[in-house]
C-alpha cells in the first residue's frame, strides 16, 4: 500500500512540477521562445471573421447537466508542462483504470515501467478510443497487439506489444520530431536545427564528395605516371591473428508504419474514473462536433481513414479536469494555395508533414463547439483564449506556451 501511494506521488509530482531548467536549455538549443500571453495564437477578430465569431451557437441544443460545474476564476494560460512527444495508445474502451499505467499487461503499464524518458524528451502518455486492430490468432487481453499514435509526426505505429516497448521508443519515439522541431515553411531555409526527415533527406551524406570544376587543383590519379599512383598505396597484409567479421545487418523491425490520414484530431478527455464531469462532457460534444463537421465534409469517424477531414479521439486524463472539458487540437502544417483540391472538406486545406500545432483549451460547453470549429480547427484561432486557452506550441513560429 506504502508503495502504491508512493509511486502514485512520484507520478502527479513530476507531472505536475515544473522543471524550467531542464525546459528553458531544450527550449533554447531548438530555437524556440516562451510565448506571452495573447501572442501564441492570434484570437478572432470581429472585422475579419464577423462581427459573431466570438457568440456561442444559437443554435446549440445539447447542454451540460445543471450540475456540472467547473472551475471560472483561476488563470489557465501558462500552467501546463510542456511535452516532446505525445503518445496515444490504442484501447477501444472510453473509461480506464484511475492511473492508466496500472492498466495490467498492457502498452501503457510497459511504458510506465520502462523507467527512463526518450532521449527526444518529455513524453506524454495517453490511452485512447482507437479502435484495437482485429487479429483473430489473439485475444483481445491488453496485452494482445495494438496501435499508437506518435503526435506531433501524424505517424501511427501498428502491431505494438508491451515487450515491444523499449524496441518502439528506440525505433521511434527518440527519432520523432518533438513539439519544439523547427517545422520550417516551404519558402525558409533549413535551420540546421531542423531534423525532420525531409530536411536530413535533401543534406548531402558523408559520401557524397563534390565533383572538381576544371579550375581546380584536383589531379586524378589516372593523370599521375604509374609508378607515382604506385608508390601512393601501401598495402598492408592482414594479421594471422585477425578473423573477418562479417557486417552486421540491423534487426528487422516488429512495426509497420503508416501516416495518419487526418488533417486534423481533436482530443477529448473522457475519463470518468478520474472526473465525472469528463465522462458526461466527451461524448456531448462528439455529437456537437460531428454536428458541424459532417455538412463540411469533415466528419471523420474512427473507422474512417479518408484522407483529411477532422478526427475525433477519447483519451485519458491530461490534467486539470477542474477546468472540463479538455480539449486538445493538433493541426497539421498547412498548404494554402487557391483553389480547393479534390477530396477536402469545405474550407479544408492540404495537410502536409507534421502536426505543426497544438491547442490546448478547457471549459469548452457544447455551445463552444461551432467557433471551434470554424476558427480553431480551420484556422488557428481561439474565440476565448482568456478564458479557455492553457497552452499548445507553434512550430512555424517557434513558440511554446511554456
């Protein structure tokens, strides 16, 4: 009991304590900066966007029950811990165990135990609604093969195991590009912070050696007279002793690998284990969301792997649950361009690469859900970043929020 209640401490304490100076060196080595308050992400403007893009939906007709009641005076922006990479484990369930590390036999238990950080740093650990991949040669016991979904990257990882998580945070979760890699535009330059895998593509390797122009002093050796290019090479015998090894070729890896198909994700905190008040809030505002969605042609269900369009996830507690309902929204890095390409959405744009933010809101009501997600889903902007906006990241612009 003393060690539950131990390790139960240990886990809210380094979540919840802030570590400035191990944050502000990552910070400055990647480039980025801590963003005041009402300059991370610009809020909407009623001479651009309408004189009622900051008005609750008239039109709303889901409501919270009377008693639910949230937390209206604290100040959000600014107070949660910033994170690397975000990890979302695949479940199929909406609820979990209170500490979702104390799941048994599972993904989430395995990466609690592997007891260090990734070296790319903080990860945050969420289960999610995703649907488990159906294998009839296993059950469906935690422990049986399941999905994650690696954000920022958009990448989602297949056929991940409990003892296959130390390989997944080698293999993957240390070379993902984090929350403060520079997501540089198509017309910037490469930082040489950036290493994404675009931009380590277009570097020239080791090998690759520049070929002379006719002014240089480059002398090949079929120019030189052979006995020179002889004399150049010593040739050296190899010891009796000395056994060839042969190259070692890597290990073939147990995971496939695929893009997310979304533009988009939306998170939504429905643990009821950890606060009631996230398991009423989530599923109303699904339905509220998808209401807005589906004319727009966003609507993306968790079956639906169509390119774009907007998905919907459930995930475990992410702190603050005083503040519900906790929305988190990850968007990609954006392609504007004029026309609207086939097969997205109304006022969609291409997605490209990497989510380029995240923003995280809380006391979202059903009548929020509409400006949501014309304006934050779509553009970038919160209607109520004084009341609702905790945090997110920039990448574009190198910013982050702690």
């Amino acid at each position: 009991m003393v060690n539950t209640l131990s390790s139960v401490f240990h886990r809210a304490t380094s979540y919840l304590t802030p570590k400035a100076s191990s944050d502000s060196i990552n910070l400055i080595h990647a480039g980025f900066t801590k963003a005041p308050e009402g300059t991370l992400f610009p809020k909407v403007d009623p001479a651009v966007d309408g004189e009622n893009c900051d008005h609750d939906c008239e039109s709303c007709s889901i409501r919270y029950p009377s008693s639910f009641k949230v937390e209206e005076k604290d100040k959000l922006y600014g107070h949660v811990n910033g994170w690397a990479t975000h990890m979302l484990v695949a479940t199929g369930k909406t609820d979990w165990v209170r500490d979702i590390e104390d799941e048994q036999g599972s993904v989430m238990e395995a990466v609690g135990k592997y007891g260090k950080q990734p070296t790319n740093g903080k990860l945050m650990l969420s289960a999610s609604n995703m649907p488990i991949p159906a294998n009839p040669e296993h059950d469906q016991s935690p422990s049986a093969p399941t999905t994650v979904l690696l954000l920022p990257s958009f990448t989602i990882i297949d056929n991940v195991t409990p003892s296959s998580v130390p390989e997944l945070i080698t293999r993957h979760v240390n070379l993902a590009p984090t929350t403060t890699t520079p997501l540089l535009s198509k017309a910037s330059k490469p930082s040489k912070f950036d290493t994404s895998i675009s931009a380590l593509a277009s570097k020239p390797t080791s090998f690759e050696q520049p070929i002379p122009s006719k002014s240089s002093n480059f002398t090949s050796p079929t120019q030189q007279p052979l006995p020179a290019v002889l004399d150049s090479l010593t040739l050296t015998p190899p010891s009796p002793s000395a056994s060839p090894s042969p190259t070692a070729l890597p290990e073939p890896s147990p995971f496939t690998t695929r893009p997310c198909p979304h533009s988009y994700l939306i998170l939504l905190c429905s643990q009821r284990t950890r606060d009631a008040r996230c398991g009423q809030s989530a599923p109303l505002l699904r339905r509220e969301f998808e209401r807005h969605l589906r004319p727009l042609g966003l609507y993306r269900d968790l079956h639906d792997e169509r390119p774009g369009g907007v998905g919907i996830y459930f995930i475990s507690h992410v702190g603050g649950h005083k503040y519900s309902a906790n929305v988190m929204i990850y968007r990609r890095q954006q392609k504007i361009n004029g026309a609207k390409e086939d097969g997205l959405g109304e006022g969609e744009v291409k997605a490209q690469g990497d989510g380029g933010q995240c923003i995280w809101l809380a006391r979202i009501r059903p009548e929020d859900c509409e400006g949501i997600v014309k304006f934050t889903v779509l553009q970038g902007k919160v209607v109520k970043p004084e009341s609702q906006l905790r945090g997110g990241f920039d990448r574009e612009r190198g910013l982050v929020s702690w």
